[in-house]
C-alpha cells in the first residue's frame, strides 16, 4: 500500500447498475492493483449524454481526492476516436477517458492539463474480445497502472492537450429588450433546475419572470427551500455557485416542465439592472499557466 503512486481512483460513468458493467470495472482495478480504494461519484449519466457527463464531473472534480479519475460516457467507442491520459497538477491527478469533450471542463476547472497521452500502448491493456468495452479493457487497467507507479509517458504517444476534443458550455446571453436567454444545464433527482447563471448575473433583481415555450412562472430570489414557501418558485444560489430554479419540498422541473438543454427565458420583474452579453464558449484541454491548478483541495490538492 505505500508503494502505491495513487491510492485513489474516482469512477463516473452511464453505465447505470443494471448491468455488471461497473463491478467488472472495479474488479478490474482491484485485480491489477490491489489496495486502491474506488469511489464511485455516479453511474447515473443519461445514456451517451457525453455533456452531462462533463458537467457532473466538472461539479465533482474540486471535491474529489488526488489520484487518478475514470470517466466513461463514449457513445463513439469502438471508433478511431482516442483514448486519454490528462495530468493536472504536475502529477496530482490523471484524469482517464474517451477524448470526446468528456474531460474538458474537469480539467478546465482545476486549472488546466500539465501533460496528456494517446493509450496506444495495448500492453497496459487487458485482450478484448471485442472492442466495445473500454472501460474495462482499457480505461480500468490503465487507472490501475498508474496506481501502481507506470509513468504516465509509457502508456502511449504524447499528445498537445491543446489538441483534444473540447468541451461545450452554454453561456447565457442578453436580449435587446434585457431579458436573458439561459439553459438547463441539470435537473437533480429533487427536481432542482440548475441555470448556467451565476449569483451576479441577474443584477439586484428580487422577482424574475421565467419563460419556457409559452409557458410563463414567476419565482423570487430565496436563500433557502423553506424560504421559497409551499407552491411557489424560488432563485437560489445552489451548493456549486449558480443560480437553481427550485421549490418547497417539491420538483421545479415538474412545475416549470423542463428538462436539460430546455432555453429559459429570464425577465426581471421591477426594472433590476441588466446583465452584459455573453455567448457560448469552448473548455479547451488547456496547459496549465505555470504547471498548478488554480482550485483549491479536491484533486488539485
């Protein structure tokens, strides 16, 4: 156990727990490279749904402790599509997975990659029998290398991080009449309705009116869920920093019928002040500034 480089692996994936898929993963790394505790941080993504799954680990990644993180959401595996090795941190964390925009906004969040490479080396891999099972065959093995103390160089070709498959975030935007176009970005299982607006960003208004196709509800800024009081909706600052549309020991997403990707139209009510234009950006695979994530514990630790 002291002689392993990393005692951690976290796992993410949409695997689901129907099947046997995650236990074979966990199995996998526990054969290979015994002692290595594995946290699981969901297997609840929505099937292919490789931006919620960004998203997830974007809101985990600052929480999880240093070692290595597996995250499979690949609806394109078994194609020419890479398979990838991020490091942040100078070696803090390896973060393991399709290059397909999955990573993107993890590594973004603490501060960039220091390093990344293509899996091509298959002797640190397991003999497939078909090649639809990455996640065990290559990602599982792969974690558990690492672990072990494998330099990250020998397992594959180095690759510019620059290079690999961007992650797509929306960014809210402002009308001419200064409303605010926002998107779902996550229902939780509470059916609390996460905005990709930030605390700031609907100025000092108190009452907002939100517009969903023709449907419209008014809500008023809260702190808490009690705040908010029994049939109403409520704008609070959620447990990650942004704006959530939530209601009283109630669903949100049921009142307002919305669902992730839905466009919230967000007018405030009395004149508050507007919020500047913004527009949809790219989380690039940067290199870090300097080599060190700029979060704070978690995996940048």
């Amino acid at each position: 156990m002291d002689d392993l480089r990393y005692r951690n692996v976290s796992f993410l994936s949409d695997y689901g727990r129907t099947d046997e898929f995650v236990g074979v993963v966990h199995a996998v790394i526990h054969q290979l490279c015994p002692g290595v505790t594995v946290l699981d941080v969901t297997h609840d993504v929505p099937p292919f749904d490789v931006r919620a799954g960004g998203l997830a680990l974007a809101r985990s990644v600052q929480y999880l402790p240093p070692g290595v993180v597996v995250a499979v959401v690949d609806p394109g595996v078994g194609t020419p599509r890479r398979r990838i090795a991020v490091e942040v941190g100078d070696g803090a964390s390896v973060l393991v997975g399709p290059d397909n925009g999955l990573l993107a906004p993890a590594v973004a969040m603490v501060g960039g990659a220091t390093r990344a490479v293509s899996l091509t080396d298959t002797s640190h891999h397991l003999d497939a029998p078909g090649p639809l099972f990455d996640g065990r065959d290559v990602f599982a093995p792969v974690a558990a290398r690492l672990c072990a103390g494998v330099p990250l160089e020998d397992l594959g070709e180095p690759v510019d991080p620059a290079g690999l498959m961007p992650g797509l975030m929306p960014v809210a935007r402002e009308e001419p009449d200064g409303t605010i176009v926002a998107e779902v970005l996550w229902v939780d299982r509470f059916g609390n309705v996460q905005l990709n607006l930030g605390p700031d960003d609907l100025g000092g208004a108190d009452h907002v009116e939100l517009r969903l196709s023709e449907r419209r509800h008014s809500a008023r800024r809260a702190v808490s869920f009690a705040d908010v009081g029994s049939g109403g909706l409520g704008l609070v600052v959620d447990s990650y920093g942004m704006l959530a549309v939530v209601a009283d020991r109630a669903s949100a997403a049921e009142e307002l019928r919305a669902a992730p990707g839905d466009e919230v139209v967000v007018a405030a009510v009395g004149g508050a002040e507007q919020v500047p234009a913004s527009v949809t950006t790219t989380v690039h695979l940067r290199g870090a500034a300097g080599g060190t994530p700029s979060g704070t514990g978690g995996i940048d630790g």
